[in-house]
C-alpha cells in the first residue's frame, strides 16, 4: 500500500466550486435527483463513496441530523449532519423518485434497483464537473473539501477524525495539514492583534 508523501497536499475543490457543481445538476430528472442527492450528502457528511453507495434508507436520519455509517473502511460511526434545507430537500426528492423505482433497503439504486457502481459515480461526476466548469472531479475531492473546509473553519482535528472515521488523529493530521497550518497562521495573528 502506497502512502501519501507528507507534503503532498489532498486535491480539493473550493465551496463556491461546489455550488458550481450542484447547482448544475438538474434535479428534474429522475437520475440527476438521486446523482445530487448521493453526492451532495457525500459532500456534506464527508463521507467516502463506498459507504455513501452502502447506506441503507434508515441509516439517514434527517430529522436528528445524523447519518449511521455501518460499512465503513473502518467500522461503523455516527455522522452528525448540518441543518441544511437543500439537503433535506434534495433527499426528499430522491426518496419520492425512488419508490417508483424497484429496490431493497439501500438508499441509492440504479432505475432496475441495482446497487450503483463507483465507477458510475466517477463517469457523472466528470459530467458534472465539465458541465459547470470546474472541471475534473472526483468522489474523494468531495471527501477532501469536507475535511479541508472544517479545519479550515476552525474544526477540532479530533472532531474532523471522527466525521471522517480515521482510527487515528495522525492520518487526519498528516492528510490535512495544509488546512491546520492555514489555522495555525491565523490563531498566531489573532494572538498578536494583527
């Protein structure tokens, strides 16, 4: 297993990119419902692709903000969600689309209600990308910019450990030190009145 150089910094995408990129999905469409959906809440919860394909219906919780990870790289976790309309929308929309679908109890389903490939999830997410013109982008940019927008907002690394489910603060730490060091400039400014 290759690791990540140290100074290698994730590559991300920033926040008024990704309204670019949500804002170009056209919800009307029965596939486009479920693309937004699935990637906007991968977006919001900072989750990888793999456990966001996995989630079941009950395993999202909008009503106590919460998503219940249970196949997740390591283990299963609790993510809080934000109190955000557009989400809240956004799944609710794709839920109404996906009964009209066949299906079992996972969440996001092709229209013959088959489990959706993560290399399906690439392919629309370049469409998207192009389409807005943010150009290439990928499920783990999703994950990345969660990450690197919390810290950056002052997100305990801790906290930003446990959204993510990394079974050490280390990984979070060496990961996203671009974003720590970012805050780290602007508490020793703060420090100083400057």
């Amino acid at each position: 297993m290759t690791h990540r150089s140290k100074n290698a910094m994730p590559k991300t995408r920033a926040p008024e990119e990704w309204t670019k990129f949500f804002d170009c999905i056209q919800t009307r469409y029965p596939t486009a419902a479920r693309n937004h959906a699935l990637l906007y809440l991968t977006y919001l919860a900072g989750l990888r692709i793999g456990e966001s394909l996995a989630l079941r219906v009950q395993d999202v919780d909008l009503d106590r903000l919460k998503v219940h990870v249970t196949r997740g790289k390591t283990g299963e976790r609790v993510v809080p969600l934000p109190d955000d309309a557009r989400l809240a929308h956004s799944v609710a929309r794709w839920v109404q689309v996906r009964e009209s679908w066949p299906h079992d109890d996972l969440l996001f389903i092709t229209r013959s209600g088959e489990p959706i490939r993560p290399s399906a999830v690439r392919r629309s997410m370049d469409l998207y990308g192009r389409r807005s013109g943010i150009g290439h982008v990928t499920p783990h940019m999703l994950r990345h910019s969660a990450a690197t927008e919390m810290l950056a907002n002052g997100a305990p690394p801790i906290g930003v450990q446990r959204v993510l489910g990394h079974r050490s603060l280390r990984t979070t730490l060496e990961t996203y030190a671009h974003a720590c060091d970012t805050h780290a400039a602007e508490a020793m400014a703060r420090r100083f009145g400057r």
